[in-house]
C-alpha cells in the first residue's frame, strides 16, 4: 500500500475525521454532528485527527452556508446568500492539508455526509436554476481521496449499514496490520507470514484473489521484493474493498469445518452444520459459527486456522458480526 511511512506505526491507529462527529461545535450554525458509535464503541480503539475543512481555512463559527453550484464533475463552493466563491481558498488549504496529512500516518478517514466541503459522494450540486442533483463530492474529501486513493474512507451516514460499516472498519485493521508486518519491513519472509494469515479472510472478499496472490508472493513476478510488496497490497486492499458476502462466509466457515473432519464427533459435525445452515438462512449472525469454529481452532490446537485473522479481523468489542 503505497502511503509515507506512518509516525504511529506500532501504536494506536490514527484515523482522520471530520471534527463536528467528534462533538466540536464547528458547523455553520455553531452546531456538532456528535456520533455515538464513533466516539464511544470505535473509539477507545484508535487515535481520531480531526479536522474542519471550514474553519481550518479561516472561515467562523458561526458562518454563511455554503453549497457546491456549477458541473458536478468540477462544481464550485459557494456561500449561499452573498454567492462568495470560496473554490480557489478551500482548494488551496485542502492541497496544504493533505500534505500535512501524509506525515499524521492515517489509516483512513471518515467523512461528514451531504457537506460541500467533507461529503465523500451524492452531495448536492446546485445548476444555475437552483435544481440540485446529488452527484458530487465535497471539495476536501475529493482532493483527500485524490492524494491517498488507497486508504479506506467512509462517511458517518454509510456506517449505520451493518456490512458497510463492518466492511470498512475491517479494512482500517488490515491497513495497520500491512503496514506494522509488512510495509515497513519489505523482507519476503514477512510478506508470506501476512499472506497466509490472511487467506480465509481473501476468500470471505473474493475466492480466487488467494491463488492469485499466492502466486504473486511465490514467484514475485519477476520484480524486486520491494515491487512485489507494493503489488501485493494495491491487490490486497482491492480485494478488501468488497464487502463479503453471506455466502462466501459460509465457504469459508465450511472450509474451515474441513479441518476437523477427524476429530469431531458426527454429532458435533451436525451441529456446526446447523449452526452454519442457521446463518446462512438469516437467522444467526456471524458470531455464532465463528465462535463455534473458534472454540474447536482451541480444543484441538489447529495452529493453521489460530492463525487466521479471519476469525477476528477487529476488536470483538465493537461487535461488528453480531447483526443478522
């Protein structure tokens, strides 16, 4: 994954956010966007880096609105009742911000839907009629995801999705995961020790991706090692980057199943069968078989699957698999 290396590497992951989801009274209107799952579930795990994008340019609280006008491809910021442009001011702080950013070593940051400056997509674009279609993106967020392209972001709104939400704090872990086992210390030996501790996790996002990369660590592809690593994680966080879905997490909870054809008992097959067949049908969710699957990994020491990250890829705490 191509980024700076990170000055919190080793430590706690450092997340970018859009201040006003922290509680700070930054908004237009002197108001907050406080969100609960954020502050209080997501983050005692991590070290927020907040930021403004209004205020940091010099503008005050409280302030005009503003909104995005023009093509929504390259829309213009404009204040609403004096219809000041403040395009060319917002841009030129954000490309600043952004550097200042690369150094902070963030794992990804999260966004405040619908705003013209941090709405990461479907923000509204005024036309010179006053009609808005909801096809752009805030001028900070697009020049933020234009410097770091592979990051993970989201906006608070997409998280209340269970998978969304699920999908993108998974991410934010493996992206601290590369980095501390692997980006910083290119050797081949580590990158196979990742790969193969992520393997039922690739086949939870895409199947064939594990082959695929298996091969790319195996022969290198004919690069350097510090190359292969580079393509081994653009590839990895494309793979990440789609959800998992029902189907392929009872694929891999079967699969895993397959390692103790011999030492479960057939009624013990049956009811991890159930179990399996429960979550599939909408009835259980994802915790139940993975930690069933989890207590037998322990009863009969089966070091290969201990050492998948698939059967906690973040904090149990955050009870991200607990939804049906």
């Amino acid at each position: 994954m191509a980024n700076e290396t990170p000055s919190g590497a080793g430590g706690t992951m450092r997340l970018g956010i859009s201040a006003c989801l922290l509680g700070q009274a930054v908004r237009y209107d002197g108001g907050h966007k406080y969100d609960a799952f954020l502050v209080e579930t997501l983050g005692p795990f991590v070290e927020y880096v907040p930021v403004c994008p209004e205020v940091e340019c010099g503008l005050g609280v409280p302030r005009e609105a503003m909104r995005l006008v023009g093509e929504p491809a390259h829309p213009r910021l404009v204040t609403i009742r004096s219809r000041q442009d403040m395009t060319g001011r917002m841009e030129a702080w954000a490309r600043q911000r952004v550097e200042g950013l690369a150094r902070e070593g963030l794992c990804g940051f999260i966004f405040k839907s619908k705003s013209p400056s941090s709405g990461m997509e479907r923000v509204k674009v005024y036309n010179e009629h006053g009609l808005a279609a909801k096809a752009g993106t805030g001028i900070f967020a697009r020049i933020f995801m234009e410097r770091f392209p592979e990051l993970p972001v989201e906006e608070e709104g997409r998280l209340c999705d269970p998978v969304l939400r699920e999908n993108f704090i998974e991410r934010l872990f493996a992206v601290q995961r590369w980095r501390e086992g692997v980006q910083g210390d290119p050797r081949p030996a580590r990158l196979v020790a990742f790969h193969a501790a992520h393997k039922l996790l690739l086949m939870a996002h895409q199947p064939r991706a594990v082959s695929e990369l298996g091969r790319l660590v195996a022969a290198g592809d004919g690069r350097t090692c510090a190359a292969t690593v580079a393509a081994y994680g653009r590839r990895f966080f494309e793979v990440l980057a789609v959800p998992a879905t029902v189907r392929r997490h009872v694929n891999v909870l079967e699969h895993a199943m397959g390692y103790f054809k011999k030492e479960l008992t057939a009624d013990e097959k049956q009811e991890l069968l159930d179990v399996i067949g429960a979550y599939h049908r909408g009835l259980l969710p994802l915790i139940v078989p993975v930690t069933l699957l989890a207590h037998y990994v322990r009863k009969f020491r089966q070091e290969y699957l201990g050492a998948q990250v698939y059967f906690r890829p973040h904090p149990a705490e955050l009870r991200l698999r607990n939804h049906v």
